[in-house]
C-alpha cells in the first residue's frame, strides 16, 4: 500500500510499505493529478521509505513505470527519506529516467527533506573551511545537501594546494546538524577522492553523530593507509586535538 498525504499546497508525502499493487499506482496518479486540478501547481514529493516495499506483481511494476513515465516529467523535486543501503543508490540511478531532481535524506532528517522539497531552489550544501589548525590540517563542515560539485570546487582544491607544501596531510570532517545528506554524485566523487588521495593523509577524524557514518568509518578504519578515528559532536574540540597531533 501507498499512504498519501496531499495536506500540503506545495508537496505530496508518500509512505510506502508491504506490497505494491497496481491500483496503489493508478491511486498516486490520480492523487497527484487532482492535486494539480486544485492548487493549479505541480507538487513535489517526499518518499518516505522506513521499511523497503515490494511489488505484488509484474502489473505493479508495469504500472510503476508508467507512473514515472508519465510524472516524472513534471515533477521537479523527489526526496527520498530512510536509512536503508539500497535508498542511497536511488538518486544515482533516477537521474538517467526523470528529469526531477531527487535527493537522498537519511530517517532523522525528515523535517530537512520537506524544507528542500518545498525550496524554490535545489539548495545545495556546501564545505565550509574551519580555521585555528596547523597548516597541514584540512578542516571542513559539511553543511546541507552535499554535492559532486562541492568537491570539485572546495575540496579538492584544498588538498591540492596543500600538498605543494606538504607531503602528507590530516583531515577533520565535521557533519553536524546543518548537514542534511549527500547526493547521488557526491557520493561518487567521494569514492573518487579517495582512491586518488589514500596516501595522502596520515590520519583523519570525522565528527559526526550520523549512525550509518559513524559505522562505516568504524568497519573500514582497520583496513585503511590512515589513521582513522570517529568522534561524536560533543567531542568536537577532542577531535581537533587528535588530528593536530
């Protein structure tokens, strides 16, 4: 079943779970098209996914596509809001069937996911640089929605020029309650930096209370070139002090 909230003006909530039927998508496209017919405006949707659905059967699926077929050609902004694995491909591979912009947000930052579908623009995140560490420290906050572009633009640069001066570097990666996720293309970027850059730190902190976060980096810390260490926010200035060292 789809649970569908059109309260809203300028978004749809959708809460799938179980099995998905083919009138269950034939119900969404006549939600979301009387929608249209009474607010005279294309809404947004938030999808939010707690536990992952199924379709009943190969006419759902069918349907499915029909609906994103059709929809998603209109439709400029899809958040897609849960912490399974699976749901951070999404934006990714969406990217090549619709044109709406669709954006990750882990279960905690459901209030964050409405905000951006409801923005007028994509609101993308940014790295803000931390200042008051040694030179060969790269320190940045992620904050909003983090973007392939912000890489490109702050953070590699970052290490870049640094590494005209320095031979290895240290890395303090703040993700507090400003940050919101990261999209489809950040994620590959990130992957990216990382092959490119792997010797080239000696030790990084991340600071974070995001769970998934904090249990990868926890998973892949023994296998790494770097020393890798993990502080909650709370221990924020405790992270600046180990990765000066």
């Amino acid at each position: 079943m789809i649970d569908i909230e059109t309260t809203h003006p300028g978004i749809v909530v959708l809460r799938p779970e179980g099995g998905l039927s083919e009138q269950d998508f034939a119900d969404l496209a006549e939600a979301i098209d009387t929608h249209i017919n009474e607010t005279d405006t294309v809404p947004n949707l938030v999808i939010r996914v707690d536990k992952l659905p199924h379709w009943e059967s190969l006419s759902a699926v069918s349907r499915h596509f029909h609906f994103v077929k059709t929809h998603g050609k209109i439709v400029r902004k899809v958040a897609v809001v849960g912490d399974s694995p699976l749901l951070k491909l999404g934006p990714e591979v969406a990217g090549h069937f619709v044109k709406a912009s669709v954006r990750h947000f882990p279960a905690n930052k459901f209030e964050d996911a409405k905000a951006w579908a409801l923005a007028e623009g994509d609101d993308p995140g940014r790295f803000e640089v931390m200042e008051g560490l040694p030179r060969d420290v790269i320190a940045v906050r992620a904050v909003g929605i983090i973007t392939a572009e912000d890489y490109r633009e702050t953070l590699l640069p970052l290490v870049e020029e640094k590494l005209k001066e320095h031979d290895t570097l240290k890395l303090l990666f703040v993700m507090g309650d400003d940050y919101a996720t990261f999209a489809g293309d950040a994620v590959w970027e990130d992957t990216k930096f990382d092959l490119k850059h792997l010797r080239d730190f000696s030790r990084i902190a991340v600071v974070t209370d995001v769970d998934w976060v904090t249990r990868t980096m926890k998973i892949f810390a023994p296998v790494l070139p770097y020393t890798l260490q993990v502080f909650p926010m709370a221990e924020l200035e405790k992270g600046k002090s180990w990765i000066k060292r």
